[in-house]
C-alpha cells in the first residue's frame, strides 16, 4: 500500500483519531506485539521513519474470543440473574487465555456485549425498511412493507446454520 494509507500517515494528519481494530483475535501475534509497543512508548514508527504520536489516539478493538463458549451456557430455574455473570465470566476467561496478558494489562476496560434479543432486531429491521421506504418515496416510489416481511427480516436475523430460511 501507499504510505498515504499507512496508520502512522494517518495519525500525523489526524491526531486525535479513533482507530478500530476489529475482531484483534484474528491478528497474528506480531501485530500484538507491534500495538503493545505503542501503547508503551505511546508512539509509533513506520519504516519510513516516520513517528506518529499516539496520545490522543483511542483505540477500540473488536472480538469474537468466548462468544461460542458463553452461547453453551445453560441457563435453570434461578439462573437468570446470574446468567449474564457467567457469559461474561466465560468471555473474558477465553480473552485471557488467548491474548498475552501483558497486552490485556494495557487496556483500560474490556466490555462484554450482550446479544441483541428478537425485539431488538424487529425494531432494527423496522428502521431500516422505514429508512428504504421513505428514499423511495422521494424518488417518487410507492412501497408498503407488510408486517410478514418485518418478521421474516426478523427471523433472517435469528438464522441459525441448522434452520433453512426458506420463501413461500
């Protein structure tokens, strides 16, 4: 790539910037090892010599680490208060367990998401329809959007790799 498109050209245009780092799971261990650096000497060098200042950056990273896990826990009579503990509990045991700790012990919080539930995604496909719907109709268009299809985004959203979505 063009250094123009490196991080470090980035922050020098940019100094107070947010940089994501999804899904850092996925990142080969010298890649930690480079973000480690910088959250240390708060700076970071490019091959170019280059050196960007990372006082004012935040950094957010995304992970999948302990969703399977936290999706086997079995829930009783008595559990639901407690439930989401253990998902937690069970999701930052597998972060531990993956990422070096010397890494984790340079974040200043680690926070656990919880699923979005059914209703949750209704009323997302419902905004997002209604969002398509009003573009249209400035367009000159004229869609009306059932409550089946809004369940049937719904359901999309809930599909699981044993169920077939299938259309009637």
């Amino acid at each position: 790539t063009e250094p123009e498109a490196w991080l470090t050209t980035k922050i020098v245009n940019r100094p107070r910037s947010v940089v994501l780092l999804d899904e850092i799971e996925k990142a080969h261990p010298r890649v930690w090892n480079v973000f480690l650096q910088a959250f240390d000497a708060g700076r970071l060098s490019d091959s170019r010599g280059v050196v960007a200042d990372l006082s004012e950056v935040v950094f957010v990273m995304t992970s999948n680490l302990g969703v399977r896990e936290a999706n086997k826990v079995q829930l009783g009579f008595g559990a639901a208060a407690s439930a989401t503990q253990v998902v937690e509990d069970r999701i930052r045991s597998v972060v531990a367990d993956t990422l070096p700790p010397e890494f984790i012990g340079r974040l200043d919080e680690i926070v656990v998401f919880q699923s979005l539930n059914r209703d949750s995604i209704r009323d997302i496909a419902r905004q997002e329809v209604g969002a398509v719907v009003d573009r249209l109709r400035e367009s000159g268009w004229d869609l009306t959007v059932t409550d089946e299809v809004i369940e049937f985004l719904t359901d999309a959203g809930f599909l699981r790799s044993d169920r077939d979505l299938s259309f009637a």
